[in-house]
C-alpha cells in the first residue's frame, strides 16, 4: 500500500484519488475549497460521474480516502503527489497555469520527506522543468524530489473505467527511478506503459486529444458534403471505422466538441506552434470547422421554421456531452444564444446538467422534464445524446409541439422512421 496526494478534488482529481485508494492505497485528495472538502466529507460529490458517489463512499468506509484543505497533513508521509488542477486556456490561447505554479510552491514549502511529484493536469511542453525549478526555489530546505508528467486520459461520463481499463499510461521524467515507481504504482491496472521523457510525454497528451478532435472536425466536414451528394455519413462513418487503420472511434457527426479538454488543447497546441514561429494550419482548421456547426445549427432551425422572430425552441440537453452536468464549452450555450438574438425564446432540459446549466445561460428557461419543455414548442433541437432521448415517447413529443419540427444535431433518430410519424426531420449529413 502506497501513501498518495493528489492535489484537486474536480473531474480528474477526484477520479484518480478514489481510483487510486480503490486500488488498495491510501489516499488524501486535497483542495483548497473548503466547501467542497466540506461536502465531500459529508458524502456529497461536487460533479456528477457515473459510479463516482458509489466508488467514493467504498473507500471513506474502507478508511483508505480521506479529505482535507491542508498541505501539511495531505503531504505527512506521502510518497507520490499527483497535481491535477485546472489549466484553462488563456486569452490569447495559452494554457494558464496559476494554478499548477500555486500547487508547486505550496508542496514545496510543506513537505518533509523525498517525494515524487507527478503532473496529471495538462500542461505545455516544458513545464516540467518549470516545476522543478519552482520547488527547488520554494523549499524552506533542500528536500530530494522529482518531477514526472502522467498525464490523464479520462473521457467524462466513463472516467472510472478509463482509469481502471487505460490504452496505455504514459510517464515522462528525466529521473529513471521516479519514472520506475510511477509505473510501479500503475502496475495493477495491467496496461501498456510508455516511459519516455518529461517533454515527450508533455507532448503525447496534447497529440492525442488534438488527433481526436481532428477526426471529429473531419467527419463533420464530410458530413456536408454527403447532404450536398445524397450520402449517408453515419454509414460513411460505420464504413471507415472498420479499417484498423481508421477506427470506428470519434467518427459521430453533430455539433462538434465541446467540454475542459479538446478546446484548450487543441488551442494551446496551436499557440505552442505558433510561438515557434510555426502555422498550424490543421489544427487552425479543426477549431474553425468545430465551432461552426453550432453558427450553422442555428441557421438550419432559422430555415425550417422560416424565421426565429417570436418562435419557441427547446434544447434537448445542455451538457457539453452525454453522462456528465459540465456545461464548459457546452455547444448548447453557443446555439441558445444565437437563437436568443435572431428573436426566439428559448428553453431547455437536460437529465443532470440542469442547476449546473443555468448561470451559463439565464435568458434559457430550463424544465425539470423533456415533456412539459416540449409543449408548445415550434421545434426542438437535439444538442446532447443523453439515452433517455432516444427512448422519449415520440409520439406524445409530437402531440405536444405547436408544430413537430426536429433538428437532431446528433443523429439519434432514424430519419425514415422520423418523417413516417409526421416530423419535418433534420439530421446532420443524412
């Protein structure tokens, strides 16, 4: 049994501590915000993950997690110290790291015996060294340490299973034995492991998530033309994915990416290059195609209802993606706002995401229930492909609309099935 800190109690902190302790370790996940290390003493989670709440309360019982807004006592006689924090993306697209350069100083100046210090948040190449030599200066007296970057590679909605069933782990560090225990501590999830150094593996996380978003950018291209040429993208999409060299993964076409990761990684990666006095084009275009279709699923419900002048429109979901309440860089704020200024009234429902929703968007009224937003609507949009839209009573959907207009901006429904009810349906790329 190893004895862990991990610094931050958000998506991927609060994930890797209960993951790591269900592993068997003992486990001090620490924050700052004495509110919610409050609530999650008392058992209350400050994100929704499914499996999350279950995973968590085993492991307090168990006595192998605890929770605490100190440095000192997390840090008292911790081998490892995991940093997650946020690193949102600057003004001018850069990873700000505040927050990783705080946590740095405040391990520094309390801890008290050898440490690993391993970054789990992302963070630009180089920063690493930036680091070590932050806790090198913070120290009160020199204390052996190293720096390893770990990054995470968790996907929100099934972030449990992606720690406990990894492609790979990946650990970067110039010290050998640091990286040897990293991966020590790595073993029982039975994975792959890439050593490499601090920058490479820096670079691999960043590589990884702007090739993913790239492939979604990509079929979403191509899911324009095959409405302007009569094809079918989803079986487009089925029909790549089975080329090993493809995958069938990331190949879903809709309204783009969202949430914490692609937007700042795919631009911190792109201002990376152009600091280095490069011009990614890819990665420049990635971005343009991605944010478009929400400007474009706007113009498409404009289109079907002849004008948005005084029109009602319900947003089916409002979370940046499926089994998760993070509205960050959710599309559905992009689409109400642009509905909002073309003259609609706009309303919205999601299954978790709806406290979390509303100071993102006040001018959106939002329902406790699909049906009752549903009623007297002039079309609904489909932003998040929640399961519970796909099995919502369709015909007492279309009882309930003024007029029964849908415009599946994820392509949950089958077109045939759709326009055999009576919807004027809309798909994307279909």
């Amino acid at each position: 049994m190893k004895q862990i800190c991990v610094r931050s109690v958000g998506y991927v902190g609060l994930v890797t501590a209960a993951c790591f302790a269900d592993l068997g370790n003992k486990v001090t996940a620490l924050d700052i915000d004495e509110k919610r290390v409050a609530n999650l003493k008392k058992g209350v989670m400050p994100i929704y993950e499914p499996g999350l709440d279950e995973l968590v309360k085993r492991n307090v019982n168990a006595g192998r997690i605890n929770f605490t807004t100190s440095y000192k006592e997390a840090l008292n006689g911790a081998e490892y110290a995991f940093i997650a924090v946020g690193t949102p993306s600057g003004e001018d697209g850069s990873a700000d790291l505040k927050y990783v350069e705080t946590a740095a100083k405040s391990i520094a100046q309390n801890m008290s015996a050898p440490l690993v210090l391993i970054n789990k948040s992302t963070v630009p190449i180089g920063t690493g060294d930036w680091v070590a030599d932050i806790v090198k200066s913070a120290q009160p007296k020199p204390i052996e340490f190293a720096v390893v970057s770990c990054p995470e590679f968790l996907r929100e909605g099934s972030a449990i299973a992606d720690f406990m069933n990894p492609h790979r782990t990946v650990i970067g560090s110039l010290d050998k034995d640091a990286a040897n225990k990293v991966a020590h501590l790595h073993l029982p999830l039975r994975a792959p492991i890439v050593i490499t150094d601090l920058r490479t593996a820096e670079m691999i996380k960043y590589a990884s998530n702007a090739f993913l978003a790239t492939k979604i950018s990509f079929i979403n291209e191509l899911a324009d033309l095959c409405e302007r040429v009569g094809a079918d993208v989803k079986e487009v999409a089925a029909g790549m994915g089975y080329d090993a060299r493809i995958g069938r993964h990331f190949l879903d076409a809709g309204l783009g990416w969202g949430g914490s990761c692609f937007p700042k990684d795919v631009e911190a990666l792109a201002f990376m290059a152009k600091e280095k006095g490069l011009n990614p084009q890819i990665l420049n275009s990635v971005m343009d195609v991605n944010y478009e279709r929400r400007s474009n699923a706007v113009k498409h419900v404009e289109k079907l209802l002849n004008g948005l002048e005084n029109k009602v429109v319900g947003l089916l979901g409002l979370a940046f993606k499926e089994n998760t309440d993070d509205m960050r860089d959710a599309a559905s704020i992009d689409i109400a706002d642009g509905l909002i200024k073309a003259g609609a009234t706009v309303r919205g429902y999601d299954p978790v995401a709806r406290e979390t929703a509303a100071p993102h968007m006040p001018k959106v009224k939002i329902y406790d229930n699909p049906y009752n937003m549903a009623e007297g609507c002039d079309a609904l949009v489909v932003v998040t492909p929640w399961n519970e839209f796909k099995q919502l009573d369709l015909e007492k959907i279309k009882s309930l609309l003024k007029s029964p207009i849908v415009y599946d901006g994820r392509n949950i429904y089958e077109p045939n099935r759709m326009k055999e009810m009576g919807f004027t349906y809309k798909a994307v790329g279909r």
